[in-house]
C-alpha cells in the first residue's frame, strides 16, 4: 500500500474541506466499479488456456514443433541428400567433323556416413522431446505470470474495498460529529478536524482505486478478457523440492540431450560423402562406325575433408558448452525461487497469526473507545488517531489473508506446479 503523507495533505485537503462542508459526507457509493465481471464458471486451467493462445510466443512454439518434426522426418530418409542428375553432348562438328560424337547422363546418389543416419536419428527423437519438454515449460512460464496478475489484481481490489468501507466509517463519524456541533457539543474546529481526517482517507481511497484499475488493465493486457475467475485460491502442493520432473528442469535436461545428439551428428558428418553413380553412355569414332552404347556404374569419393567441418563441430561444442551451463543455472533458479516461496510462505502465516491476535485486541479496543469516545472521556482529535490505528491493523490483515494466498500460489509455482 502506498503510504500518503499526512502533514503534506493536511494543508491542502482542509482548505477543500472547508469550502464543501454542506457536501461532506462522501459516501463509497459515487466510486464507479471497475468494468471487471467475476465468473464463477471461468476455471484457472481455461483461464490459462485463453491466456496461451494469445501469447506472443505462441506461434514461435509451433514453429519449433515443425523445426523438431522436420529434423526427425529427415532421419528417416533412405539418402541424405537428393540425387543428380548430370549430363553432357561432345561433338566434333565444330572441327573436324568425321561425325564423332559421345553422350553421357550420369545419376549420382549420395551415401549417409558410417553411424549418421543413427546420429540423425537421435537428434530426431531428441528435438521432438525437447520440444515437448519446452511447451511444458512454456505453459509453466506462463501460469507464473498469470498468477502474478491474478493476485496483484486481487490484492488491489481488497485494498480499495478496504479503503471504501473505513472512508464510509469515518463519513459516519463525520455524520454524528455534525450533528453534536449543531447542538454545541462539540466545536467547530472539531468539524474541520474530522472533515480534514476524512479528506485524507478520501485521497488514499482514490490512490488505491487508481491501483485497481492499473491492475485491471495488466490483467485485461495479458489475458485479453475482462472476466475474473471467482475463486483463485489454490491448494498447497505436497512437493517438498524441486524434483526430477519440474518443468524448467526437465526442459533443460532435454536441450541438453539434444544439444549432446546434434555434437555427434557434427562429428559423424566429419568425413567426405561418397556418392554412388549410375551412367549411360553413348558414342563413336566417326560416321562409318556404329554407335556404342554403354551402362556403367561408379563411386565418386571427395578427397579429404571438408574445411567448413571444423568451424560447424566448434560450434556443436559451443552450443552443448552453453546447454551445460543453462542446466546448471536453471538448477540454482529453481532453488532460489523454491527457498524464496517457502520463506515467504512460512513469514506470511507467521504475522498471520500475529496479526489475527491484534485484530482481536484492536477491534475490543475500539468498542471500548468508542464508548469513552461517547462519554467525552477523550477529545475528538484523540479519536480521529485511534481511529487511523484500526484503520491500519483492519487493512493490514485483511491483506495478509491475500497475501497468504498469493504465497501459496508462489510456492507451487516455484515446485513446478501449473495451473
């Protein structure tokens, strides 16, 4: 919650409170409701769903399906690359013209290496899981931000409920010290001293309702729906670590595995592609000779290495380096988040149950106040100050029970829990 100074606003706030002390009695009800319907019938995984589909990265996560479904097709080719075609006319005409001639049409199949095809084979199957692992991950990352939204948002709306119905009290108040001024109970500057305080209170309820909307609109951003499920709360989850199956783990994990299938492939492509020929041949010496035909087979064989191998397995290497290192910080995140979320948890219901003792002493405070208040045993500044002390305590714990909530949620976001 914001905190608003109180001596920079007094200033101000009685000079306007002075002049619209016929129209004082601010009531919650000229707040307008945000344009947020609550649905009971909107569950958080269709929630999730929704939200999914309209995420910017969506279409990249279909493309990565067609890149990993195209690498496994590509395994299952019986060549590794398409045939040539090749073929040539030699002539004499030009020259000598004895009528020599010679025809050639060659087909050229290349060969996968030794243990590629396998290689290939691999990467497949290891990009396909790769690429499932990562929409797993991705709708993990996702269900993070929305949560995020969700609680934020619902933490702003009990702040400004909050604030309506204490701003309501004190409109009461306001209403009884009016009426004892009137009569002469109490004085005029007792009036303006509660019309001040009930400014202030006014001014932190527009601040929170400004909140509100601002949280309305991040929610509206990511969602693209004005709907609000009725019910977020979710139940605790029983996982007590980070295991084996967590999303971003396991999703690292399986880039990994393929970052480690495509370094084998690079090494196994290293040597030259043979390539088996199938040729026809036609020809002759000169116009008396009858024309030869021909049908020979071949095998052509690159001489030595090719120079752009060793640029393409370094960076194989550097790419499974960085798969190393990505495993390795994903696990060092994932504590720290899980570490985080508990402490936080286990803070949370801690002042909790601090807070549910001061809630109980404040509100029998205020009954016995209110009743010295009644009897003249106290002044009405004196009052105006009590009344902001259960102002903060009431906030504070209506908002802790929010917060528990939102900790829950942090916790089994941190475990790998979706929603």
């Amino acid at each position: 919650m914001r905190c608003i100074s109180r001596s920079v606003m007094a200033g101000c706030l009685l000079i306007i409170a002075t002049s619209v002390i016929p129209n004082a009695l601010w009531g919650a009800d000229e707040h307008a409701e945000a344009d947020l319907e609550f649905d009971r019938d909107l569950t958080l995984p269709a929630l999730l769903d929704t939200t999914l589909q309209r995420h910017p990265e969506a279409g990249v996560l279909a493309a990565g399906r067609a890149t990993a479904e195209a690498e496994s097709a590509y395994g299952r080719y019986w060549v590794p690359e398409m045939a040539e075609l090749s073929g040539f006319h030699l002539s004499d005409r030009q020259l000598d013209d004895i009528g020599a001639y010679e025809n050639e049409v060659t087909l050229s199949v290349p060969f996968w290496l030794p243990g590629e095809k396998r290689a290939q084979t691999r990467l497949g199957e290891a990009s396909l899981t790769a690429h499932a692992s990562r929409s797993v991950e991705f709708r993990w990352q996702v269900s993070a931000v929305l949560r995020n939204r969700l609680w934020k948002l619902r933490l702003a709306l009990r702040q400004w409920e909050l604030a309506r119905e204490q701003e309501q009290r004190l409109a009461d108040v306001l209403e009884q010290v009016t009426l004892f001024t009137e009569v002469g109970d109490l004085s005029r500057a007792d009036q303006l001293a509660t019309l001040q305080e009930l400014a202030i209170w006014k001014a932190e309820t527009m601040t929170l309702e400004a909140e509100y909307r601002d949280a309305v609109r991040e929610y509206a951003s990511v969602t693209g729906m004005n709907r609000f499920p009725a019910d977020i709360s979710e139940v605790l989850s029983e996982k007590q670590g980070i295991e084996d199956d967590h999303p971003a783990l396991q999703s690292a994990m399986d880039r990994l595995a393929e970052a480690t299938a495509s370094t084998d492939l690079s090494r196994q492509e290293n040597s030259a592609r043979p390539a088996l020929q199938v040729f026809w041949r036609g020809f002759s010496g000169d116009r008396l000779s009858p024309d030869v035909n021909a049908l020979g087979i071949g095998l052509a064989v690159p001489l030595g290495k090719s120079p752009k191998r060793g640029p393409e397995i370094a960076r194989a290497n550097e790419l499974l380096a960085l798969a190393e290192a990505e495993l390795i910080k994903t696990k060092r995140k994932l504590d720290m988040q899980l570490h985080e979320a508990r402490h936080m948890l286990e803070t949370t219901r801690r002042q909790l149950e601090n807070s549910m003792q001061m809630i109980e002493a404040a509100n029998e405070r205020h009954r016995l106040d209110r009743l010295s208040f009644e009897l003249g045993e106290f002044s009405i500044t004196e009052w105006l100050r009590r009344l902001s002390v259960l102002k903060d305590i009431e906030r504070s714990h209506e908002l802790l029970l929010i917060r528990e909530g939102a900790a829950i949620a942090s916790y089994n976001q941190a475990v790998g829990d979706t929603l």
